[in-house]
C-alpha cells in the first residue's frame, strides 16, 4: 500500500483480460484462513504498458481502491523510494508473503504471512550468478534488466516463492522502510545462483506519482507534498484465492 487508495503488485499478477469486479484487495491480513483486515473493493487497475510477459521489464500495477481505506496498526502504507536511490549491495531487507514454502509446497494453513530477511545483490553479480550452470544462456544476454533488484544468498537457501509475487521487498533506508521491490520472478525458490528478482520500484517512482497525483483529491494533494510515505500489504493469487474461499463459504451457508 502507498497511499491510502493505492496498492502496487507485479504485472503478472493481472491476469488478461480481467474485469475490476473479479479483483478484491485484502489489506491487513495475518492468517488467511481466519478472515480479518479490510476487503477493499477496485476502481482501476494500470498495468506498466512495457510489460511482455514473464521476465521481462516493467512487471509493476498499480490498483486504486474505490475508497480510502483507514491506516490502523496493520494497514500502513509504505515509503516509495526516489528514482536515484541506489539500494546498496547486501543491505538487509525484508520480504513477506503467503506464497509456497518451498517450490511446489504451499503455504499450510492457517497460512500465516511468512517473512524472511535477504540481503541485496549487486545487478551485474546477480546477472552473472544467472550465468552459472547454465550453458543455454548466452554469455552476452542480460537477465536482470535495468528495472530489476536481486535479493537472496549466493547458496540459495532464502527466498521469496511462488504466490509471493507481487509482495513488497522491504529496506530500512535512511531510518525508513522503503519499497525497494515487488517479487517478481526467479528460477525454482532458494536454489544456488539463483537469487530472487524483484522489480526495481524506484525505477517506476515517476510512473507512480503521475498516476497517483493525476487522480488524488484536493484534500490527498497536501498529503502527497509532504515527503512520500507509505506499508506493504500488496498480494497475489493466494489473495484471490483467499476471496474465491471466503465467497464461496458465504454462498454455502
Ligand atoms: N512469479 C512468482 C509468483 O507469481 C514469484 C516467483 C519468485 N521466485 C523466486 N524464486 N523468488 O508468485
């Protein structure tokens, strides 16, 4: 969340073609088996135009919530870092997630949020790491694109898995918790050479401020000038499928 109507999630979390009433943000969630936080319901979504599928750049949206949603103790939004803010090479940052436990394990219930603290890894390292064991990869092809952050150990071992896309990579900065990157994408979960790639939210802090200003009440615009605020509570399929559950419990009963 980074504003009180607005929450960011992967590109690849929007499936196409999609209407705004098959989506729900649940937002100050713990366990997804027991119902709490809020249900806000969507009134737009911006899919970055220059994502073209998996692994490729611009894998960010934006959703607008139909209302503002009230900040309590769990739901807070999350600073957005500025566009030159350069996370530095093993900094320590948070991700949290409902996704799978390791590759092809999910989450059992209650499916608590989980959270693990990763370092940062350098772009041209973690590009290189890519590289390692893997003779189809041309030496010369980048991976990790100019709008991508790694996360994770040289051995593996950490990381965020599948249904955790779309979650929020986390960073004290400067006595705050920036935004640093949404979970993208990575080959298998926590397996060596392999590191997390989340997309690098700085690189999109223009793109989000003109969608977020453009639309923001006169009341928001104050609010906004003071120097940018925001929690992560973005989500995923496990969202959904979270609110497919819930729906489905309200109409058996
Ligand atoms: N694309 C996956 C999802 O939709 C996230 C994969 C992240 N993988 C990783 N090894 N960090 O949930």
């Amino acid at each position: 969340m980074i504003d009180n109507q607005w929450v960011l999630t992967a590109a690849h979390c929007i499936i196409k073609p999609y209407t705004l009433a098959d989506y729900m943000v649940n937002l100050g969630a713990y366990q997804l088996a027991v119902p709490s936080g809020v249900l806000a319901a969507v009134s737009a979504i911006y899919v970055h135009p220059i994502y073209q599928g998996d692994g490729t750049s611009g894998d960010i949206a934006l959703i607008r919530l139909q209302s503002p949603v009230p900040y309590t103790d769990y739901i807070m939004n999350i600073c957005l870092p500025a566009q030159d803010v350069q996370f530095p090479s093993g900094l320590s940052c948070y991700v949290t997630g409902w996704g799978s436990i390791k590759q092809g394990v999910s989450l059992p219930a209650p499916q608590t949020l989980q959270m693990v603290q990763l370092p940062i890894i350098d772009q041209a390292q973690c590009n290189s790491m890519y590289h390692i064991n893997n003779p189809s990869l041309p030496a010369s092809q980048t991976l990790i694109q100019w709008d991508m952050i790694c996360a994770g150990f040289p051995n593996g071992q950490k990381d965020a898995c599948q249904g955790d896309s779309g979650g929020p990579l986390a960073c004290k900065w400067n006595g705050s918790w920036l935004l640093a990157g949404l979970v993208s994408w990575g080959f298998g979960c926590a397996i060596a050479n392999r590191p997390g790639v989340y997309t690098r939210v700085s690189a999109y802090s223009d793109w989000i401020q003109q969608h977020v200003a453009v639309q923001a009440t006169p009341a928001d615009i104050s609010i906004q000038n003071v120097p940018n605020n925001s929690t992560g509570a973005s989500s995923c399929l496990t969202y959904l499928l979270f609110l497919l559950t819930v729906f489905i419990h309200i109409i058996l009963w």
